[in-house]
C-alpha cells in the first residue's frame, strides 16, 4: 500500500514541502526536527515502504561489508559459515552489496592484528567479525566505534563491544551441556582429559575459554573429584601429535573420556581409529570430517551450531541496519544441537 503514495502526496499530508519530503527519504540534506517528525509520523501512518532497489540504483549508491575470517581449507567450519555469508551477498547483488573477506590465521593473533591496519585504510560500511582473540578484537572494535561503522560479531559474544548484532551459540551453556554429557559416562572420581591445539603466542581463543568455563563449571556443581589434565596438540603436525598422544596415554592409561572445544575432534579421533583406542570424546561442529568420525563411533557426540545460519544472517543484519534503517536484535543464539551416529543424517534436512 504505501509504495502507492508519491512523494508530493507525503508531503501535502505532513504539511511540508516536497523537497524536504525528498531529503528525508533519501537520507540527504538537513531538514528540522520538527519536519523529520512529521513526515515519519505519516510514513507509519501509510505504512511506507520505499523501494530500495529503485533507490539504490537511481542513487548508483554501492554498498561495502569486510568479513574478518579464518583462512580454511574447504569442508571445514570456516567453510561452511562463508556459504551463508555467499548466499546473503547473491540475495543482495540487487541492492549493490559487496562482502570481502579478509583472513587470518586462527592460530596466530599476530596475523589478526595485521588487518587492524588495512581496515583503517579501506572503505567500507559495515563489519562481520570472528572474535578469535579477545585483545585483538576489543582494539578493533574501538577503532569501529570511532569511525562510527556499525560491525557485527561471530563465534563468541563479547559484552564490552557496541556491536549491533551477534550470532552464534552461547559458548558458556554449549560447554555446561558438553560437562553434563560427559559427566553421565563416568565415575565421580575418574580422570578425564581435556584436547587443545596451540596458538601462536599461546593464546587461547575466545570462544574456546567461555566453553571450558561452562565446562568446568558444571563438574564443579557436581563435585567432580578426578583430575582433569590438558593435552596440547598441533594443528599442523600430526607426526608430533601422534607422539603427545601416544606419551599422554603411557603414562595414563585408565583415561579413556575427553573433550575438545573446536571443531578439530577428527584430528583426535584419527588416533583413537589408528591405535583401535575405545574412547568417549566429545567434540564441536557438523563438518564432513567430524561426521565421519561420529558414525564410526569415534566421536561420541558432536555439538554443533549451524554455521551457514549464522554467516547469512550476520551479512543480513548489516543490510537490515545499514540500508533498510531496521533496528535488530543484538544477541542472537544459535540452537545447541547434540548430535550422535544415529541422528546426523537427519541434521541438514529442510534446512
């Protein structure tokens, strides 16, 4: 209905001039408070709503978002998320959105903090961020707030940043429901072990420290009297993984429960697989790998997060805030979804 009125119309029912009318709907020119008023009450009095394509197009006005990402190997989770993040850019090609992607090493901080620079130095009206490193992140959000460019945030919540929207699982809670899991299989003084990749500069990643909390977390209610130890592993030496593995396990060999909090439970249970190890291991996110794993049983549960869901909808939020002017949610939690041999070929469907 309101794509009916005209402009002049507008104005003759908000007693202004048409120009002013035409300076409010396009965002240009100043106009007085008293006008923006009301104009905008009979723009909801109409329920007007602009045709942005027209407008977008008319005005030749391009629109610009950077997503801060992990460099990933296809089929990884990272890999997943720019999906959804390629199919709110194809949805939106008409209203003249481009998504860049800028990556960083998940592994080294370093290599995050190395784009701070190029974003103080490119043009653009919107950020999606991977909160990987909480110090890093917190200075580029500052740099945003400054520059007043609204961002959104992935992976992990961060509660002392500005961002407009946040998507993803509450990190604490995934970990509190990975302690209950784990806690139902053992004794309340068995010894478990906890699996952790390093990063460069052993620096834990956000997300992964607000689920070993939850984790912990929860064995602490319940009183939990065994040892929890911590095994550190390589992402990209598997030689030298196998021989941490197999020390840890010499030495402790009533161990036979674990976790680890990223998406990298297959590196883990390839060992399990090689050494015919029965083991319970609880791991993160639906990737073809982990899945693999997971129906050959040497992956008990997987707890996922649809990723794809969150990289469409955090490229959606910018287009709802910064060109249809919408206000959106700010914290926006994915399902905790746990997943098990015989549920996961039902997981991706009407989806």
């Amino acid at each position: 209905m309101g794509n009916t009125y005209r402009i002049k119309d507008i104005a003759k029912m908000s007693g202004v001039s048409a120009g002013t009318v035409d300076r409010i709907l396009h965002n240009r020119g100043k106009v007085s408070e008293e006008a923006y008023k009301k104009v905008n009450k009979v723009l909801k009095e109409i329920d007007y709503q602009p045709n942005l394509i027209a407008r977008s197009l008319a005005l030749k006005k391009s629109y610009r978002f950077i997503a801060l990402i992990p460099l990933f190997a296809e089929g990884e989770y990272w890999a997943e998320l720019c999906n959804g993040i390629d199919k709110a850019r194809q949805e939106l090609f008409s209203y003249n959105v481009e998504v860049e992607r800028l990556y960083f090493d998940q592994y080294n901080q370093q290599s995050f903090d190395e784009l701070i620079p190029i974003l103080e130095q490119t043009d653009y009206q919107g950020v999606v961020i991977a909160t990987s490193f909480y110090s890093s992140v917190m200075r580029l959000t500052q740099l945003l707030d400054q520059k007043k460019t609204p961002y959104v945030l992935i992976d992990a919540f961060i509660d002392k940043t500005n961002c407009i929207a946040y998507y993803g699982i509450n990190s604490f809670d995934s970990g509190y429901i990975a302690g209950r899991l784990l806690y139902d299989q053992i004794n309340k003084t068995d010894n478990i072990v906890i699996f952790r990749f390093t990063h460069k500069g052993d620096v834990q990643v956000t997300q992964e420290i607000k689920r070993e909390e939850g984790f912990r977390n929860y064995l602490l209610e319940k009183d939990f009297g065994g040892n929890i130890y911590t095994v550190l592993l390589e992402a990209n030496d598997p030689n030298k993984n196998t021989a941490i593995l197999d020390n840890f396990f010499d030495k402790h060999k009533d161990i036979n429960t674990g976790i680890i909090f990223n998406s990298k439970a297959h590196l883990v249970a390839q060992h399990f697989k090689q050494k015919l190890k029965q083991f319970f291991l609880i791991g993160y996110d639906v990737i073809k790998s982990n899945t693999i794993y997971l129906e050959n049983g040497y992956i008990s549960y997987l707890i996922a997060q649809r990723p794809e869901v969150q990289g469409f909808n955090c490229i959606r939020a910018l287009f709802r805030h910064i060109i249809l002017k919408e206000e959106v949610n700010r914290i926006n939690y994915m399902p905790i979804d746990i997943l098990i041999k015989e549920n996961i070929k039902y997981y991706n469907n009407y989806i």
